[in-house]
C-alpha cells in the first residue's frame, strides 16, 4: 500500500484486492457485540470536509472510531475558511497539532493531491472526494458490493471482477463516482460502460478504459450490475437535457426495464438518490438495490484503509494461540481480528 489514497488509479491490482480482503475481515467485527478494535488507538485523525456530506462523512467517523482512533470533525462552516482561510494555513495548522491522517472532502479537483505532495503537513491523506475528479473509497466500497454480491462473500476472497459487465448510468460528466469507478473496476477486470445523454459524457472519454452507449435498453440484459448516478443539478451551470420527465422517460430506471436485467443482476446507487428521477421507487426499495448494503460496506471498507494505511501492512491480525488463551476470552477464530476488549 501507498502512503495516501487519492486516486482509484493509483490501485494496483493487488492493492485493491488486500483492501477488499481486509474489508471482509473487518465486516466481521461489525456482527459482534463489541464492535472495536485497538488498532489505530492513540492515532489522531482529521475529517477534513469543505462540502456536505452525510453518508461518507458518517462513514469515515465511524471506522475510525472502530479503529479506535482519536477523531477530529472539521467543516468549513463556522471555521476560519469561511473568513477566507486558504488550504494552505488551514493544513499548516493541522501539522501543528499534530495529526497522523487527513480525510480531505473539497470542491475543487486535485486539492487532495495538493495536500498530499505540497509538504505542508507531514500526514497520510485521503481523498473523500474532490470536485468532479476522484472519490476512490466510493469505488472501493462499490467494488466490495459487486464482488459480494455476483461472486460470494467467502468464495470472492482473493478474487477480482474479471469478466463482470458493469453499466453506469446518467450524470457521468459531473460525477466523480463514475471517473472512480470505470478506473478500479478496469484494474480488476470488469467490462465497463457508461450510458448517458450526450451533453453528460465527458470530453475525451474515448481514452476512458470503458464503452459509451446512448441506449439504456440494450445494455440491461447483457449487465451484471447497473448503477444509477444521481444528476448533480449543484455542478450544473446550462441545461443538460430538455426537462426532469424526458430523462428519466430514456436514463431512469423503473421496474419495466429491471425486469431486463439478468436475474442474478443488481442495481446500484451511490446515494443521495433522487426517486422518481434516475430510479422510481419500486426499484430502490427492491431486493435487488443494494443502496443500505453499500453504506454498511463503506464502513468495513473505509475500516480496512485505514487500517492498511495507518496500521500495518497485513490483511488481519491474528488472535493469540487457543493453546494459551482461556477459551472464556477467546472471541473467534485466529484468521479475525481482536477486538479492544482482549486488550
């Protein structure tokens, strides 16, 4: 592992499948009554997020606190950015106080970068989404779903997505998730296309490693997952498209054109969703939409780069020997994790 995470791209093959190897030993700690490991205990990390966020902001704050890092929330509002503070002092400051691990959300595309090779702070950083460019823990998690969900959760582990059709659509100009995406799932080997109107496809995408349809309804039945990307009307600066009912009439995904799709196929959405839109409600409250299962892998996902980056190189640390540990503290098998309370 890289000491930071700032783009998929930068993920080998191998890198991506460690962290979502990691992540499955992780998810087990979720299942037990103390979910906590001591892992990252007396790591301070900072959630440093210049935009809003629920899901990923959540997310973060919660694997490291099962991690049992120190946190520290940081949002531009009511902070010294909004009295025109620059990245530059605000890192300086966090340098200062000595943190070990920035989590970086900001508008503008490359800013992570910047931070993490400016050497204005000497910390591992990691990007939580930046502008239109990367979220590479949004793919990760993405990824972890897809292989869970078409490969097994015991029978994937060591696996990539060799062969899996993965069709993404909507709003893929805006969409820092889509870039994220076409880029991890090309390293592990999944065929990727990408289905929008033509003013939402990016210039240049033909060097994308992925195909370009305009035609939702002849990629359904030949996809292993479909994932809706939420139209970010914040970004928009024109009218991409004539009205809301024309788009969705040709982009949206109902329940007529699910039954499409392959029946081991599911359906994906990075969140916030917008019903009646890019996806009704019959289909995002099916069996087959894995909306809830994503946000609960984001944890174990963002778990496992923390981990990785911050606590060691290995995949899980081992229990203590059955040999010399009373069965009364022994809490699973020696391929998991211990938990804080067997500190």
């Amino acid at each position: 592992m890289q000491r930071h995470l700032i783009s998929a791209a930068d993920l080998t093959r191998d890198d991506a499948v460690l962290i979502l190897d990691t992540a499955e030993e992780m998810a087990r700690v979720a299942d037990r009554p103390i979910k906590k490991l001591p892992t990252l205990r007396g790591r301070t990390i900072v959630n440093l997020f210049f935009e809003d966020s629920t899901r990923t902001r959540i997310s973060f704050e919660a694997a490291e606190k099962r991690l049992s890092a120190d946190v520290i929330n940081f949002t531009a509002k009511g902070s010294s950015v909004s009295k025109g503070e620059s990245l530059k002092d605000t890192a300086q400051t966090l340098e200062a106080m000595g943190v070990d691990a920035v989590v970086i959300r900001h508008g503008a595309s490359g800013a992570p970068y910047r931070l993490a090779n400016s050497g204005w702070i000497d910390a591992a950083v990691i990007n939580a989404g930046d502008g239109t460019h990367q979220h590479p823990t949004q793919a990760l998690l993405d990824a972890f779903t897809m292989r869970r969900r078409l490969v097994g959760r015991d029978a994937g582990l060591g696996q990539d997505l060799a062969g899996k059709r993965i069709t993404l659509v909507g709003d893929v100009l805006h969409s820092r998730v889509a870039r994220s995406n076409v880029d991890l799932l090309h390293t592990l080997g999944a065929e990727v296309t990408l289905v929008a109107p033509p003013t939402l496809v990016p210039v240049g995408v033909g060097t994308w490693p992925c195909e370009v349809s305009y035609d939702l309804d002849s990629t359904l039945p030949k996809s292993d997952a479909v994932m809706m990307l939420r139209v970010q009307r914040e970004r928009m600066n024109a009218a991409f498209f004539p009205t809301e009912r024309e788009y969705s009439r040709r982009y949206g995904l109902d329940g007529e054109r699910m039954a499409k799709m392959p029946e081991h196929a599911i359906v994906m959405h990075p969140g916030p969703m917008v019903r009646g839109m890019e996806i009704t409600a019959e289909v995002a409250d099916s069996e087959r939409c894995t909306v809830v299962e994503q946000v609960a892998n984001g944890v174990s996902i963002r778990m496992a780069v923390l981990y990785l980056l911050l606590g060691g190189n290995e995949p899980a640390v081992a229990n203590p020997s059955p040999t010399t540990t009373p069965a009364s503290r022994r809490l699973a098998p020696a391929s998991e994790f211990r938990t804080i309370e067997e500190k």
